[in-house]
C-alpha cells in the first residue's frame, strides 16, 4: 500500500487524481450502461457486457472507500451518539 500521509505530498496527490479519474470512469460507464438497461431489446452480450464493466467499477468505488476510510480517523461511536433531538435511539425512530 502506498503512504498518503502527507496530505499535499505528491503520493497523496497522485492518489486523489487516481481516484478522481476512477469515479468518473465509473459515471460514464453507469450513463452508459442505463442506456442499454432502458432498452427493452438490448442483445443479451450487451447486458453482460455492461454488468461486467459496472462490476468493475463498484470493485474500484469500493477500493477507494475502503482506502480513504482507512485514511480518516474513526469517530468514536457511543450510545448517546446515536440519540436523535426526541431522545429516542435512530433505531428506535426508523422503526
């Protein structure tokens, strides 16, 4: 894995630029798969071509997610944390 410590570095630049170009990959491949999705009458090979592409690029969202998560810092999470104005937990009110 490469350090990104240095948040101006140019790993860390490098990295974000990486992962800018990767996301929008992953737009254009969703615009473009949405269009053979709407089509009623897409050839099977189609389908599957756009799933696989898509597949592709979920696996590299994720790898960015888990890579910037793991970047950040985890916020400590406690009970009270997860009471809303009302008091009631966020369990309790999306129940």
């Amino acid at each position: 894995m490469l350090s990104t410590d240095d948040e101006g570095g140019f790993m860390s630049r490098l990295a974000d630029d990486f992962e800018a170009a990767q996301l929008a990959m992953g737009e254009d491949v969703l615009m473009q798969a949405r269009k053979v999705l709407d089509d009623p009458t897409a050839p099977n090979a189609e389908v599957r071509y756009s799933a696989l592409r898509l597949s592709e690029c979920l696996t590299d969202a994720l790898r960015i997610a888990e890579c910037r998560g793991l970047r950040l810092s985890a916020p400590d999470c406690t009970e009270e944390d997860d009471e809303d104005a009302d008091g009631e937990s966020t369990a309790e009110a999306s129940a």
